[in-house]
C-alpha cells in the first residue's frame, strides 16, 4: 500500500528499525533485546536480595564455630586423663589398667584440702595403693572396713546362717544372709527354713529381687 514497515515504529523503548525487503528488523539500545527490543536486560540488583543471604551465611558461621569451640574445649577437658598400669606382685600380671577414663578427675582437686580430694600431682602413687594389699589405702582394706563399720553400727547378726546344721548349705562359707534380711523357706525335710539368700530393696519397692549363691545338690529343692 505504499507505506514503509517502520513507519508505525514497531520497534519500542528507542529501537531502531530497518526494512529489508518485505520484511523489517530491530536494532536494540543497551539494556533491551527481543525482535521489537521489548525485553529488558537491566542487572541492577535489589541491595537486599543478596545483602540478606549474605548475613544468614554470616550467622550460621558464627553459630557453627561457637559450637565448634565448645565441643573442642569439652574434648580437650576428657582427655586429660592418665595411663596407669599397676605394677606386678610376686610375678603377677598388671592388676588394672586405666586409660582414658573420662570421670578420673572429675573431683581431683588442685590444691590440697580437708574435704577428701586429691592432690593431682599425688593421683598416680595413689592408685597404685588401691591395688596394693599391703597399703593402708587398698580396695581391699577399705570394703572390708566398709563392711566391718556397717556390720557394727547395724547390729546385723548371721545368726540361722552358722548354726551348725546350715553350715553345710552355703556354697561360700564367708558370704551369709542377715538375719533381718535372709530368705526364710517353708519348712523343708529336715525342718529347716534356711536358704543362702538375702532380699533386696529396689528404689521404691522393699524386697523387690533375691540375691542367692548357686545352688548346691543338697540344696535343689529348696530352690
């Protein structure tokens, strides 16, 4: 019809057009593309689409080495503790062996007191008493004044226990029941009513288990 294909000025946001034939194309300024230079290509970025990644990223650093820190430290707390092998007695093997026991020095003290604790310094010498017999500060020493202090200012007896005619019935001679305690049996063949057997108090629950000693032939059937 006469009219050119740019006069209508196809081409927007300042593009300029040339006809080619029976056709016509677009030259697009900066910023702008498409055939008709409608597509923007602007990069200027929101300040706050990467400011706030930015800071989230931050943080979780910082609660990462706090977390980081602390485990360390709690770690390096654990593992300050000894090797210790006791030495050996008339040709014996090493009685015990400590390594890395988290809870050794949980109540050593540093310094010297009245209250029990230790000197850190003296640990080592001091477990090697615990397995000594002939030390004052032995395991051994120290259960059986546990057991003799216990025994004398609870007044228990093992009186049914060493009667002559149940002396027969204990698997373990120096191990007996109370006599507050003991396991009493109907009467059996014999007329007795022993058993090598104690009860047990759970937390809330008085005389919840029996600790006994294995049972011996002539003791099946009282089991």
């Amino acid at each position: 019809d006469g009219v050119g294909l740019c006069t209508s000025s196809k081409c927007k946001n300042g593009g300029l057009c040339f006809e080619s034939g029976c056709h016509f194309h677009c030259t697009c300024p900066s910023g702008h593309s498409g055939s008709l230079c409608v597509i923007s290509n602007s990069t200027g970025l929101n300040p706050l689409t990467y400011i706030i990644p930015v800071i989230v990223v931050a943080i979780l650093l910082v609660v990462a080495t706090g977390v980081f820190i602390k485990r360390r430290s709690g770690k390096v707390r654990t593992q300050a503790t000894v090797k210790y092998v006791a030495e050996p007695q008339n040709n014996q093997p090493p009685q015990a062996i400590y390594e890395n026991n988290d809870a050794l020095y949980e109540t050593v003290s540093d310094h010297p007191s009245n209250n029990g604790s230790i000197i850190l310094e003296k640990l080592p010498s001091m477990l090697k008493d615990l397995f000594d017999d002939n030390s004052v500060m032995s395991l051994k020493e120290q259960f059986q004044k546990l057991l003799e202090s216990y025994t004398r200012l609870q007044g228990l007896k093992t009186t049914t226990a060493s009667m002559p005619e149940n002396e027969t019935k204990n698997r373990f001679k120096n191990i007996l029941p109370y006599e507050h305690t003991r396991v009493v049996l109907t009467k059996d063949e014999d007329g007795g009513d022993y058993i090598n057997a104690n009860y047990i108090d759970c937390f809330n629950v008085p005389g919840k288990y029996i600790a006994t000693q294995g049972p011996l032939p002539k003791t099946e059937k009282d089991f």
